[in-house]
C-alpha cells in the first residue's frame, strides 16, 4: 500500500514566502502579547513548511526532468 498523498496546498510559494516575511516583520517589530507572539509563530511555521514542500516538488521535477548518464 502506498502512502496518501497529501492535498496540495492552496498558497503558491511565492504567496507563502510572502506571508512568513510579514509574520517575521510583525514578530521582530514587537509588542505582541504573549499569545499573538506564538501565535504568529506557529503560523511561521506552517508557511515554512509549506515553503519547504515547494521547493522539495521543484527539486523532485528537475531530477525528473535531468538527463541520466
């Protein structure tokens, strides 16, 4: 049996990329309670993540599509 695939994600990673810059921009400035602070930290993670996945897929296509000596 193979693994599920995992849905695709709805954020392109320019869309995702953009999101974590706003989200370690509002981190940095600061004054956050405690909780918008993790909050928007857990977020980060998501989009980095989500980040991960496109370019993981785009190393994946490129093999793929390189020539085999």
């Amino acid at each position: 049996m193979s693994e599920p695939q995992a849905p695709e994600p709805t954020q392109t990673y320019e869309q995702a990329r953009e999101e974590l810059a706003d989200v370690v921009r509002k981190l940095e400035a600061g004054g956050l309670t405690l909780e918008e602070s993790l909050a928007l930290w857990e977020r980060g993670e998501q989009l980095a993540e989500l980040c991960q996945h496109w370019l993981d897929r785009a190393r994946e296509r490129l093999a793929a599509a390189a020539p085999t000596e």
